[in-house]
C-alpha cells in the first residue's frame, strides 16, 4: 500500500500502529537523501508539535493537504505559509488542559513551599540535626494568568480553590470569564507576586516575559511557565534567580529543550521539570484519540474536529 | 519577677520574647533535677505540640490552670488527666488549615504527577538521554479524606477544583458537607485510588490507617499523610511501597520523626517532607498570636478563644 500518511519526529507506538493500519505511514526521510517519491502521495503530515514543520518541509510534501500535530500548540509549524498553501492544521486541544493545569499547580505549590527541597532535606539526613526554615506560603498571593485559555482557565478554578486572588493578561478580555483583566503584562506583574504562563508559544508571544516582567515580580515573586521556553528571557530569568531579585521558579519548558541550562540545575530556588505538562498515560492516549479522529475525518471528507485558530490564549 | 508561665520544648523567638515580657517564662528543667521551686507560680504551661505533656509533668506543676499548646492537634497532651484536674487546654486551629491543605494538595500532584522524580531527571542530566515515562494523573481519580475539620474541607474544596471526585470518613457525618460520607474507612479506601490523612493524632486515630486500608488502595493507589505519623502502620506501608502492591506514598509526618525509616528514603514512588504542614512564615506568625492571646486571655479573666474540643475530625 503507498502510504498517504507522512510522520515527521517520534510518535507512540499505539499511535503509529493505527494510523500505519488505515492509511500506511511513512516516516519523513532525511531531507539530504533527495526526493523521495513516496512522499508526493501523502495528503496528510502527523507531527508531535515538537520538531518544527517548516516551508522546506511543505516543499517536500507537494499533496499535502493536512498537517495533524500532537498537543495544544500548533506554534512549531509554518502556519502562514499553510494557509498559503490551502493546508489546513489540527492539534489535540482540551483533552489535556486539566492535566497541564494540575502540574502548573503543583509547581507552584512545589516552588513556594519548598517541596523537592524539603524532599531532598530528608533524603539526605538533614533533618535529624536541624528543622528546615520556615517557608513562604500562598496565603494573601495575587496569581497572574499570562493566556486564559483553557489551561488557564483550569488552573485560574484552582487558583481560586487555594483562595489566590486571580488575574490574568491576553491579547484581548474574556467576557465569560470573572477574573480582573490586565491589558498590560508588565502592569500585571507589578501587582502580582506569582505569574504562571500559559499561553502558545509562536511569533506573537517570544519573549513576551522580559526581564522586566520579571524584575516586576520581585524578591518574594514566583514566577511558573508551562508554556514554552522561548516565551521567556532565559538569561535574564537566570541572572534574577542568581541575585535573588526573583524569588523562585518553576520550569516545565526551556528555550533549546532538553538541554537545560546549568546555571538552572545549580539553584535550589527553581523546580525543574522534564516538559511533563501533558506527559500523563490518560492525556497522551486522549489526544492520540483526537489526532487519529482528525485524521480519520481528513480521509472520510468530514469535518475536522480540532482545527487550530490563531488564539493568542490558546489552549 | 516570678515566671508565671512554664514552658515546654522549643518556640519561637518571638513568642517566647512576648511572653516573658508579660508573664515571665520559665523553662521546664529536667524532671531528675527535682523539685524547682519556681514551677510552683506557674499557672500557665506552653508546649510546641510536638513534646508530649504527660501526667508526671503535670504532677510538677501543681499551680497548672492552662496548657496553651501550638498546632492544630493537642494529641500529645494527656488530655483526660488535664480534664480530671480542671485544666483547660487550648490550640492553636483555623489559622493553619489553608496552608496544610497547600502542602497536602500539593504533596498529591508531586506524588501522581511524580515532580520530585522529574525535578532530578533534570538536574541529572538524563533528560539528554532520553524521555522520563508517562505518569499517572488526577483525571477521575476518587479522593478520600480522612477527618473533614477545617484542613480536610479546605483541602476538599482544592480537590474539587482540581476535578476529582470527594468522598470523606469521619467519626460522624458532617450535615454541612456535600460529599460522600463512609461510615467504615476500609470501605472508602476499596472505593479510592486516593487517601489523605488530615486527622488529628491521638488514641482514637492510633493505627487508623492499617495494612488492610493501604492495600485496599491497591498498586495505582496514592497515600497522603498530613496528620500524624502514628496513625499508619509504617512498616506495613513500607513493604506495599516496595512491593508495588501500594503505588506512591506523600508524607508529611513520620512515627518517629523527625527519624525517618531508610526504606522509605531508599524509594522514589515516595515523596518526603519534614513536617512542613503548617511551616510557613505567615502560618507560624498567626499561630504564635493565637497561642499568646489565649495567655492573655487566661490570666484578664477572660474566655479563651480555641479551647481544645474532643473533635475526632479535627483541625
């Protein structure tokens, strides 16, 4: 069977065996080894939204009339270019808003109360000599939302269960939604001590959170991204964390992921996470369900189900 | 000027400067130092909460009309015998319980979402080797809260937040709550993948949690303690830890802390704490005020603001 799917990155393997099933996959080749004529019969490029799907790439699929991307950002591919070309683009949205909101959360919670420290601090012994300082603490904390999407959303419910008082910055005001909208981020993080990101990386939102912005949160400020990396000054972060002119961070999401800085592994005023935001077995398989019913839809000529729309909120 | 209060164990600087500016405080000598004549003005005895207040030391303080204690729980003061001799015992309740029910929220998602795992698959360096595994998640989890006082409501209302669904054990039910209420505990746990402890210590709750409530929790099953470390069987949680027959423990609170059982910091489906429940600045600060108003109010005459009730739910 002449594959009418292309695969560009690493997919799982349930993933893989049900698409390659219906439709035949064929795993993008090397762009050096020349034109590879089995790609001209593909309508369809599943990507795992972490490789980047460039107009080279499009160059190289002249059927494609589909890009299906694993996750809530769809901000690693071409998206001007595609809608150029008539592609159209679907991610996996929703299905994993409450999971990425759980972690965010608990970061937080992690960051202010110490937890990997306290872990560590009884791990290792500490405890049998001393206590460990006393600890900030969420009480009283104003909580900045950059993107209320529906991860935002999700974790602004839970932000109000732990009784923060919630805000948030976006392109443009929710009416739905009974949070104080800030139409200035740097404003926004002047009259909070804890900002958490959101929102889809991409051209509209690269470093977005400045060294300013962070300056803006202070020596007791939090500051937690599940976003992207390149939404933050990464160097600048770095040096406040260094100098204690921001308090603390933490980190699912870094500028040249996986390499992390080590200047970030040396703190203990950062939590670090290995990109986990919707690393869970029941939102992988959910979305793995929502890319495959995309796909189906494509071939079936129905309608899509999760189109991407250029929502700075995103998902 | 006489020291008319006693106290036990350690506090902090601030309280302790407060009261013996009013009161005078004398520090409990040794019991093997025999009769000191100065415990005899004392009418007011104040302990961390963490020190027991046994009948011997109340033999040695025969002028004793209030034991003042910080914490939530006054479990290791000899309760009945205060009562026996017309001693009043007050806590220190309400001010703590959000920030418990932070440490515990967070303590859940750091041990389902497994943060402190990936926090030193960072820092170690493997995350430029490979992917950490998928983890569990909160989605449709089934929550049972062991003692819904103040700190197991706050913590309810952050797990609905949160999705999951909120089931409770108590002694009785609560009339003003709208979950799920178990009579036996050992049903609530056959019905949850989640257990927290938010109970007060003492002889009614010593043991609560057994070998059988730990297994009926079962291998995908989560074990939150923020109460007290006596009312587990350690050893039997230990061995399901290690055998996979219990998936993932949080605590808080250990049998004899702060020794902490090398098995359990040899595990890493195991997230530790040393005591941290309510060891934050601003916590510590609203604990040390209640503890010195209720002193204040003992010796103007009037009624004490948080007596100790003999509540089974607790803080």
């Amino acid at each position: 069977m002449l594959a009418r799917v292309a695969l560009l990155g690493e997919i799982d393997a349930r993933t893989f065996a049900v698409l390659d099933d219906r439709y035949g996959v064929l795993r993008m080749p090397p762009a050096c080894d020349g034109i590879h004529r089995g790609l001209a019969a593909c309508q369809v490029l599943v990507t795992n939204g972490v490789e980047g799907v460039t107009e080279s790439e499009l160059d190289r699929l002249p059927a494609l009339k589909l890009i299906a991307s694993l996750g809530s950002s769809a901000d690693t591919v071409a998206l001007d270019a595609c809608r150029a070309r008539g592609i159209q683009v679907t991610n996996t949205p929703g299905v994993l808003a409450e999971d990425v909101a759980d972690l965010a959360l608990g970061l937080l919670i992690a960051a202010v109360r110490r937890i990997c420290v306290g872990h560590d601090f009884v791990r290792s012994g500490q405890w049998s000599n001393r206590r460990m300082p006393l600890t900030g603490s969420l009480r009283g904390a104003r909580v900045g939302i950059l993107g209320l999407g529906r991860i935002g959303s999700a974790l602004a419910r839970r932000c109000v269960a732990c009784e923060m008082e919630v805000s948030y910055h976006g392109r443009n005001r929710k009416a739905d939604a009974n949070y104080r909208f800030w139409p200035d981020l740097l404003s926004m993080a002047d009259a909070c001590t804890i900002l958490i990101a959101c929102c889809p990386g991409g051209e509209s939102t690269h470093g977005l959170i400045s060294r300013e912005v962070l300056s803006a949160l202070g020596p007791q400020g939090t500051f937690v991204n599940v976003a992207r990396g390149n939404i933050v000054d990464e160097q600048a972060m770095i040096e406040l964390l260094e100098t204690g002119r921001l308090g603390a961070a933490a980190l699912d999401v870094f500028e040249n992921e996986p390499h992390v800085p080590e200047a970030l592994t040396a703190l203990d005023n950062v939590v670090l996470q290995p990109h986990q935001g919707s690393a869970t077995a029941s939102a992988r398989h959910a979305m793995s369900n929502q890319l495959i019913e995309n796909v189906d839809a494509f071939f079936a000529n129905r309608r899509l189900l999760t189109p991407v729309t250029d929502d700075f909120e995103g998902d």
